[in-house]
C-alpha cells in the first residue's frame, strides 16, 4: 500500500510507527509518495539525529512529485600563522552510506552536486520526467544507471565516471535518453554506449576518455557534437574510439585531438561538420563509411586526406566530388567566370571524377547535340531524322572518329559552322578525358 508523505513529519511518523526502526542499518522508505520538495540534505540530518548507525537509505518504487536535490555545502576556513583567514575552501561532502532509487519516479527536477559517494547510489530502472542535473560529483563505489530512462535533459557535470559507474549490463538494460545530454568536464575512466539511442541531441565539452571509448551500433538521432570549449585539446582522447556501425544523424568535431585510432567503420553519418581537429599518428578509420551532407570545404578536405592515408580510393573521390562541388557553389559568376565554367564541365561530365558513367552519357550528349547542330547548320532542317538516316549515321561516325576531318561541313561553311564543330570536339575529347580519369579509381589501391 502507497503511503504518501507532505512534509518532514509525516516520514518521521511514519518510521515511529515501524517496529525496531531506529536500531535498524537499512531505513525503509519503499513505495512511498513525496508530495513536498525535497532536500535530502535535511532530510539525512533528521534521519541521523533520529538513528546514527543506518547504512542504507532505500528508497526503491516511490514517486517524487515535486523537486529533489542533494547539494550539501561543507565549508573549510583556512587560516595563516597569525591566524588570519586567507581562503575558504568548500570540499565535497562525503556520504557513507547506501542510497537504492531502484524503480523510483522524480515527476519534477533532481539535481545532486558536491558529494563524494563513499557507498553505492543506485538508480535501476527509474524515471526522470524533467530535468536532471549530476554535478561535482565523485564516485567511490557503484553508480548504478541499469535501464534508467531520462525523458528531459539531463546533465554530467564535473563528474569522474569510473570502472563502478554502470550505464547498463546486457543489450535490453540500457540507459535511455530521450532528451539532450550534456557531458561536460566528464572524465571516463570506462565508457561503453555500443547500442544505445540517443533520442535528442548529445553533447560531449571538454570530456577525458581516460579508456577505449565504444559507441558501436549505436544510434544518434539528434546532433552529437565532441568539442573543445575555449581552446582545442580540453577533450582528451587517450585511447581509440570506436562509432563502427552507428547510425549518426548530425556528427560535430571541433577543436580536438585525437592521439589514437578514432573508427567508424562501416557507420552511417548523414551530416558532418569538422573544424581544428588534429590527428596524430593515425588516421581516422573510415572502412565502408557512408557520409552525406558535409557542412563546409574544409571538413570534405579533411576527411578526403583521412581518406586518403587509409587508401580508400572510392572514399577518395566521394569526398574530393563533395570538396569540389562546394568550391564550385562559392564561387561567382562575376569574378571567376572561366573557373566556374571548367568546374562546371567537371561536375556535370563526371561529377568532379567520381561517376564514369555520367563522363559515357556526356560523351555521347556532346557528340549527338554537336553534330546535330552541324547537319542542320549545312542542310537545313529536313523531313527525315537524321539519326534514321543511314548516310548521316555514317556521317555521324566519322565526326567523332576522325579527329580533323572537316568532311562533316561539306564545301561550303562559316564561322558558326566552325566553332560549333570545334566546340563539339572539344567537349568529346574533354568527355573521353573525364571518363578516363574517372576509372582510374580502380586501379588505386
């Protein structure tokens, strides 16, 4: 039966009426219902004033319906020789004893910040409806987040996660976020997130992966950035880091340095943005990566040279086509006329060298418009298609055979005449050129 508590009283009411309550190590509070804001900080006081030798605080299949938070406040006076007050230092809290919210519901904002957890904090399969904040907080023991479901934002703020701090334990008990999650000033000194959803946008500023960091088959539905805030190399990563298999939709990498191999092998990343990224020692892994839209020509630049060391020649003249074609949009008409028009045949005829196929069609598109235009140029628009003629076919051959033939303009011709057939040839032979350079792709491996 559900005992629901308004106040401070009502608990202590409550723990009077249990038999042998105040000689127990493991304080009871399951099932119950908060409706009063919490500070837990007040709340352990009166339980220790109340029973001093508990070891357990459990709170496990309650319901907080109004705010929680746990800041506790332990100040340090420091004083000089003479015994003047030079500094005040404000060292975390240290709780030693166990605090279970296994299966608990926080309907409104929880917010824990400078404790040292000398025993474990477990929230197994709880809820936060709204927003979370963990911050300044160091763990000695276990952190337990088995199938706990963060349905707003939730941050981790100043935190060491260690080899204790558990996010889940089999493929179905892993953490949920459904709304932004915000790393910042994290050090990891074990983090595996292979499988996980995250719902909403993910931010990890200036985090230490102190481990190998895996994030295989996991998906990232939102914007994931990885970042430096105020100068690059406050992200550390000390070990490799693996997203093989995951699905990305917005990946942001800006003023970092990666020490070790980063993979994402055989990953999905619709968008990308790279800005002051260093890699040192070893290229990015990027084995049957499929990458959509790149934000600017300096991240399709990166990734290409990336691509590059790792003699991926497919890869290679993806990302070159993506570098070129976003060089070609910046450029004017007004004042790079000539230079567009070249970029132009380049991404039309081959798209930058990365389609053969398309360098066949513009062959065959150039050699079909200009010796149309020829024949109808020297004999006028006629009741028979020319391209059912037998004599133009043969015509038609020869126009793109013979390289200097000018038997296709008959005895008779101008100007136009010529500088369409010298255009014409111009276009097939840049064509034959494109489609060339295109299949030399194959051969680089």
């Amino acid at each position: 039966m559900e005992v629901q508590f308004n106040n401070y009283d009502d608990v202590l009411a409550y723990l009077d009426k249990k038999d042998n309550s105040q000689r127990t190590k493991i304080i009871h509070l399951q099932k119950c219902k908060f409706s009063f804001s919490i500070n837990l900080g007040t709340l352990f006081h009166i339980l220790k004033d109340r029973n001093s030798d508990f070891n357990c605080l459990d709170f496990s299949d309650s319901i907080f319906q109004y705010p929680i938070k746990l800041c506790l406040i332990n100040q340090k006076l420091v004083y000089d020789n003479k015994k003047n007050l030079i500094d005040s230092l404000f060292p975390k809290t240290k709780l030693d004893f166990e605090l279970d919210f296994s299966a608990c519901q926080f309907l409104d904002t929880v917010r824990f910040s400078g404790i040292e957890f000398c025993s474990d904090l477990s929230f197994i399969k709880a809820v936060f409806v709204k927003e979370v904040v963990f911050s300044g907080l160091v763990f000695k023991r276990y952190l337990r987040l088995i199938e706990t479901s963060f349905r707003a934002d939730v941050q981790f703020d100043h935190l060491e996660l260690n080899d204790k701090s558990i996010f889940f334990s089999t493929i179905h008990d892993r953490t949920k976020f459904e709304g932004n999650s915000y790393f910042s000033n994290v050090v990891f000194m074990e983090a595996k997130f292979w499988d996980f959803v995250f719902t909403k946008d993910v931010f990890f500023q200036n985090t230490v992966f102190d481990c190998p960091a895996f994030f295989n088959n996991t998906k990232f539905l939102g914007k994931t950035v990885f970042s430096s805030v105020e100068t690059i190399g406050l992200s550390e990563f000390k070990n490799k880091i693996y997203f093989d298999n995951a699905e990305i939709n917005e990946l942001v990498l800006e003023r970092l340095i990666f020490e070790k191999v980063i993979s994402f092998n055989y990953a999905i990343i619709k968008n990308i943005s790279i800005d002051n990224v260093h890699c040192y020692g070893f290229p990015l892994s990027l084995v049957g990566t499929s990458i959509g839209n790149v934000k600017n020509e300096g991240t399709a630049r990166f990734l290409k040279s990336e691509a590059m060391k790792s003699n991926d020649p497919f890869l290679v003249a993806e990302l070159n086509a993506k570098e070129m074609t976003m060089h070609y949009n910046e450029l004017k008409w007004r004042n790079n006329f000539f230079d567009k028009i070249i970029f132009l045949l380049n991404k039309i005829s081959t798209n930058f060298g990365e389609k053969w196929q398309r360098g066949v069609l513009f062959i065959f598109l150039s050699w079909l418009l200009s010796f149309s235009l020829i024949i109808t140029l020297r004999d006028g628009i006629g009741r028979t298609f020319i391209w059912f003629d037998n004599d133009y076919l043969k015509e038609a051959v020869s126009y793109i055979w013979q390289f200097g033939s000018l038997d296709v303009l008959g005895n008779t011709y101008g100007w136009v005449d010529i500088i369409v057939f010298i255009v014409g040839k111009i276009l097939i032979a840049y064509g034959v050129y494109q489609t060339i350079s295109a299949f030399r792709k194959y051969g680089k491996k």
